[in-house]
C-alpha cells in the first residue's frame, strides 16, 4: 500500500508541469494564447498509451525484473525530459518546448502503464480497491505540489529552476522502484509480440461478459464527470467570488477528496467491490442533486462547502472503487494492455461526453442540467446488476 501510494505520487507529479505550469510559463514569456492552446496535444501519449502497452508486456529488460525494470527505465528518461524542458526558451522557441513536453508526457505514460500494472500484479483481487485509494491520493498529492507549488516557487525563482527542481523530487520518488518487490510473473504471459498485441484482445473479447464492462465503465461516472465540467462557470453564475470558490474547493475540495478516497479504500476491503460500486454510486449521484439545491439558495458559502465537500468525498470513494474494479478485471497476463484500453475508454466521459455540456446548460438551465447529470447515473447502476454473482467483482 506504501509503494501504491509512493508510485500514485510519481504519477501525478509529471502531469500538470506539462499542463497549467507550462501554460503559466509561456504566459510569462509573452507566447500568444493561440499557441498555448495547441499544447493541449502534448497530452495525446496520455490517450494513446495502449499503442505500446503490448511491448511492455512481451519484452522484460536485463536488469530489475519485467515491471521494475521499464518503471525505472521510464521514470529515469522521464526525469532528463524534464531537464532537457528546463532548458528550453518558451518566448523564443516555442516548437522545441513542444517537443520536451511531448518527452515528457510520453515517459509519464509508460510509467503510468507499468504502474497500473504493478498495482494489479502485488494485490490480490479484494486489495485492488484499498490500493487505488492509495494510489489515487498520491497522485492528487504529485499534482498539488507540481501545480500549487510549482507556480508559487515561480514567484520566487525562475520557472525552469522549478522545472530542475521538480526533475529532482521524480527522481527521489523513483528510488522506491529499487526497493519494490518485483510481482511473480503469471503463468502463460505472451512470448511473441503478436501475442502480446492480438491475445489481450482475444482473451477479453471472448469473455460472455466483455460488453457489459465496458459499458459499465462508460456509465459509471458519467454524470459526475458531466456535472464537475461545469461547476466552475456555475459558481461565478450564481454569484460566488473567484476567491471564495478558490478558498473552498482548496480548503473542503482536495482533503475531502483524500478522506473520500482512503475512507473509500477500507470500506470496499471490508464489504467487496460489488457493493462498494453501488453504495458510491448513489453517492455520486445525491452529491450531484447538491448543486440544484445551491442553484436555489444562491451563493451562501456555508451551503458551498457543504456541497464541494460531500460532492468531492463521493467522487474520491467512487474513485477508488472504479479504478479498483477495472484492474479486477485484467488478466494478470496481459495486465499492462488491457488495463491500459480500459483507462483510455474511462477517460472518454471526460473528453467527448463532457464537451456539449456548458451547450446543454445554457438550454435546460441549470436545474434541469444537474438533475440530468443525477439522473444518468441510473443506468450505469443497473448495469452494475449484471455482477453481482461474478466472483471478481463481488468478492
């Protein structure tokens, strides 16, 4: 659970020094908005990461085991990316920038793939849920400190002395791959390529119930991710100051979603992943239902903490069930593969579903809008049904 929380935080620390750090940089540098908005590119490798899952599963490196061995690999180019980023001039050159941050996101993915791996292969099945916790909470705790500290060490140094120091902190996070206890390889793991790439494929496919969990993930936090899209523009629409929005999602938001998360964890090691996915499913949806009774009240901070609070503790628990879930569901053979498609299928809500939503505000109002976002996570929880007698998943 150490080392789950430990590689969460490795995971997390490389995503926003490519995001919102890097756009604050050339902000700095006088780049124009145009430009930074194609930077969003850069995070393709983070969607596109099953493309070369499969070698990671068919090939082991001579040194560390299978797993360690292209963690570390992974992790040590991911920290020469952010040197090599560093040293880059935003304001001069924007295309080299380009290029580290498109290094950068490609090493964090792969490292993301082992991770995800690692996680599924050193917990039996009814820890998967207890580990994602973990791991979920270090990741939020990376992206805090590359984030909020990264831009408030900019006010103090120059932003590619954050960049170096940042590269310094990965590299102390990567040191807990050395001593990681390397997962026992699973018997009939591929041992060509085309093995690695076809058989993770076959082998789910031909599962009865193959369809039926993909749909789920789909479903699954479709209204969450729907109503959190556009919670910003409804705070600043019913009158909530940028600075009390900021004050209450840092202060109720992130530590609320960290207790979510590890109260989350316990909860789905002592009941079971089955009823955990349905207990934080209706979670998720009442803690939607908030924001039609904070449309009504208008901005009253007390009611706003409340909301974010019990909005982000439900979300953080149904987190943790979801991640866990999934990596339930890959077969210990095909591990970095499978679980590599099915967080590209999660992310799919959050990229295309998401996109009308501000659209379909503006036409339901936004009543109608957030009681549409509860009303959809009715149909990821009757699919949730089809599992209740699948050993995997109810455990």
């Amino acid at each position: 659970m150490l080392m789950a929380l430990i590689m969460g935080f490795a995971s997390g620390l490389p995503l926003l020094l490519t995001g919102s750090v890097l756009q604050a940089w050339m902000v700095d540098e006088g780049v124009d908005l145009s430009t930074i908005g194609l930077f969003a590119l850069v995070g393709l490798p983070y969607t596109l990461k099953f493309l070369w899952a499969p070698i990671l599963d068919r090939y082991t490196l001579p040194f560390f085991g299978r797993r360690r061995g292209w963690l570390f690999s992974a992790q040590l180019f991911l920290i020469l990316s952010l040197v090599y980023l560093s040293l880059q001039q935003p304001g001069i050159f924007p295309f080299g920038v380009a290029i580290a941050a498109l290094l950068v996101t490609f090493f964090s993915a792969s490292q993301d793939i082992v991770i995800d791996a690692y996680r599924r292969e050193t917990l039996a099945d009814n820890e998967q849920g207890l580990g994602a916790s973990f791991y979920v909470n270090g990741y939020r705790i990376g992206m805090l400190l590359a984030s909020g500290g990264g831009l408030i060490l900019a006010d103090m140094v120059a932003f590619s002395t954050v960049y170096q120091l940042m590269a310094g902190v990965m590299f102390v996070a990567s040191l807990s791959t050395l001593i990681a206890t390397e997962p026992k390889a699973a018997h009939g793991q591929p041992k060509t390529l085309q093995e690695a790439i076809i058989q993770p494929f076959l082998e789910f496919f031909q599962r009865r119930e193959a369809i039926v969990i993909l749909l789920f993930i789909l479903l699954y936090k479709m209204g969450d991710t729907m109503a959190s899209n556009m919670t910003t523009p409804f705070y600043l629409d019913i009158g909530f100051t940028r600075t009390e929005i900021g004050t209450v999602v840092k202060l109720f938001g992130f530590w609320a979603t960290i207790l979510g998360g590890l109260l989350g964890g316990f909860l789905i090691l002592k009941t079971g992943i089955y009823r955990a996915l349905w207990g934080f499913g209706i979670l998720q949806a009442i803690s939607t239902a908030g924001f039609i009774i904070l449309n009504m009240v208008g901005p009253n901070l007390s009611i706003l903490a409340s909301v974010i609070a019990f909005e982000n503790l439900s979300a953080g628990m149904g987190t943790a069930a979801f991640i866990g879930f999934m990596a339930s569901q890959t077969d210990k053979r095909f591990t970095a593969t499978q679980y590599a498609l099915l967080t590209s299928l999660m992310g799919v809500p959050r990229v295309l579903i998401a996109a009308p939503t501000g659209w379909m505000a503006e036409i339901m109002g936004w009543n109608g809008f957030f009681l549409l976002c509860t009303l959809i996570a009715i149909p990821g929880l009757l699919v949730l049904r089809r599992f209740k007698n699948w050993t995997s998943a109810s455990q």
